[in-house]
C-alpha cells in the first residue's frame, strides 16, 4: 500500500526546494491543502540549508518595561495602563540600570527596552536612558529598543523627522529595533485589533527607515484571532517586500495571540496549524535568514517540534516578562538543556545573531556540548 500519495500542492514544495521563489496564491494554497508534515520536512530542509544541521542558537536578554502609560489602547493587552490611570508607572533611568546590573550578574548583556506610548515623556527621557545604561554596564551591551509604534509616538510628540530620531537614539548607544507592533499586517484586522495603531504603511515606513539607518531587527506575525488565511499570507508578503529592499530582517519570529481581555477574541491555534504556518514562514521568507520559535509564548512541546519544521532558534532566556504568560525557559543552563534535549548542539548568540564565543557563563553549562 502507498503510504505517501502524490498531491496537487507537491510541486510548490519541489519548487522551494529547487530554490525557486513561492508566490503568495501558492503559499496560500500550503496553508489550504498541503499535509502539514510534508510542509515541516520541506521547512526543515530549508532551514538545514541556510544554517548549520546540527545547531540551534538562543540568547540571554532583559525585557525592560520602561513604562506601562499608554495611548493606544489595544483590544488584546492587559499590560497598558491609560494615561490617567494610578496604577500606570514609568522608571527612571537609574531603575533601569538597576535591571540590568541584575541580568548582567547573571549572564545576560543584552536589553529590550520596551513600553507603551507614553507622550508625555520627551525624547531626552530615551537617550537619557540608553546613555546610562551603557556608561554605566559599557558599551559591549546591546540595547534592541522602540517598536515602531514606540518610535512613531517620539515623532509625534517631537515634531522631529523619524530619521534624525533614529540617528540620536543610535548615537546614544541604540544597536537594533524590534518590529513589534506588527501583529497582522492587514488594514481590517489593525482596524479590529487596535484602531489608534499606525497602519501598515507607517509600520513600514518606519522599519525601513531604521534599516536605512543602520538599524537592523527582526520582524513577527502574532495570529489566532479574526485574521483569515488569506491575512496571514498578506503579512508575510509586506515583510518579504520589504526585506527585498533593505535586507534588515535578521530574523522572523511567529507566535499566537493569548487571551488577556475580555474585549478581544482569540481563536485556539492547534498544534498542527502552527506548525504549518511556522513552516510556511521559513519557506516564504526565503531572504530572511532565520526564524525563531518562541518558547516563551508556546511551551516547549510545541517549541521542539517546531525546530523540526523550519526554526533555528529559541529566543531564549527572557528574564522578566511583563506582557505575556510565559512558558519559557528561566535560566540558561536550561536553555542549553532543552535544546539537546530537542536533537541539537546549543550555541549561545547576541541579538544580531552572531555566535558568542564561550566565556565564563559557559564554562558550568557546557556539558558534552561542543
């Protein structure tokens, strides 16, 4: 008996794997039809090809919640105080320097200063933070900070060029940006999910200006909601677009939508259906060159399997998460462990997704590793 029966999709996988390049309709039609397995063995081809087999990569960073005042009222976020709210709060500088003395006592020199859009703070409140930081941690610490919406509300409330902001908070020590704030890049879905969020065309405008400036990231896609397949693919399609033109993706990450409000609708996401998209991502974005699965937010049964399907890295160790639930891992040593664990060597990075060379914090948690 014939196990494995041709079908109509095979030859959109024989053509990624050919090298050629999927168009949309044909990424669609991965979504619709093809069996999810043959799209994580073509996923996981590809990703063999673009990194190295036999190795998964993570990373150590502090996420740093510089303030909870927010403007934009999100349908789907509990964490966001409104400005008038006693219960929002902003840390000084000198908080924030104090977080990440206590990352850095444990491993991590890497911060992702992120918060809600607060217009009452002025920019020198940004630079004022990041110089500190650095002046007082040094200048190896990698700030990756300000999603777009972050970076748009300095501009408004500035009245400064987004260019020349972007080159103040790089001379003040900014490494790279988040593309955060993107969740589904469709105009319907923005319009559903979060109104007074800039559309499409500023979340692009502003990450291809970051990247012009020298400031690379990485990009996402959070679904699980009222988008339709047709949404997601459209997603995909804006990041690929704008990876053709600035190259400054270092890394995609998707990752479903958790249940924090009971204004918001959240649709469960099958194992299976994730796995699909997370392959289809690493198909798709085929001048991308990694992609994460995020064990923080999926646990790490699903976290495993996905590195099997096309991922290369875990995006992990967190320390403090404010925003989401976490499922992740919480100490390096189990990071590297979980990874083994998974089939692979663990192969510690920074946030532009260099190899670190082993150090002191390696030293206990080597194992049989390398």
């Amino acid at each position: 008996m014939a196990i494995w029966k041709s079908e109509r999709s095979d030859y959109i996988l024989e053509k990624a794997l050919a090298g050629e390049r999927i168009a949309p309709p044909e990424a669609l039609a991965l979504y619709e039809s093809a069996d999810f397995l043959r799209v994580m063995a073509a996923a996981r081809e590809i990703r063999n090809r673009k990194n190295n087999p036999s190795v998964v990569t993570y990373t150590m960073f502090r996420v740093v919640n510089y303030t909870t005042f927010c403007n934009v009222d999100c349908s789907f976020c509990s964490f966001a105080a409104p400005m008038d709210s006693p219960r929002g709060t902003t840390l000084s500088a000198e908080q924030i320097v104090q977080k990440m003395r206590e990352a850095v006592a444990i491993g991590a020199d890497q911060m992702f200063l992120q918060g809600g859009v607060n217009p009452n703070l002025p920019l020198d409140y940004y630079l004022d933070v990041i110089r500190k930081v650095k002046d007082a941690l040094g200048l190896h610490i990698h700030v990756h900070a300000f999603s777009p919406v972050e970076l748009l509300g300095m501009e408004q409330q500035t009245g400064m060029s987004l260019r020349r902001i972007l080159r103040e908070l790089k001379a003040a020590g900014m490494d790279s940006v988040p593309g955060a704030g993107a969740e589904i890049l469709t105009e319907r879905v923005r319009a559903l999910l979060s109104p007074k969020k800039a559309p499409v065309s500023e979340w692009v405008r502003v990450m291809e200006t970051c990247h012009e400036e020298g400031l690379p990231g990485s990009a996402n896609i959070v679904f699980g909601s009222e988008e339709t397949r047709e949404e997601i693919i459209e997603h995909l399609s804006v990041v690929r677009d704008l990876q053709d033109r600035t190259s400054g993706f270092l890394a995609f990450i998707p990752w479903t939508f958790q249940p924090q409000t009971k204004r918001f609708r959240t649709r469960h996401v099958p194992s299976h259906e994730f796995l699909k998209i997370l392959g289809i991502c690493r198909i798709f974005l085929d001048n991308i060159p990694h992609i994460e699965t995020s064990v923080m937010v999926l646990g790490q049964g699903v976290g495993s399997l996905a590195l099997h399907a096309g991922a290369d890295d875990i995006s992990s160790v967190v320390i403090e998460e404010n925003v989401l639930k976490s499922y992740g891992l919480k100490t390096e040593e189990k990071a590297r462990q979980f990874i083994r664990e998974s089939g692979f060597t663990p192969v510690k990075r920074d946030l532009l997704y260099r190899p670190l060379k082993p150090g002191k914090w390696d030293n206990h948690l080597s194992g049989n590793d390398e």
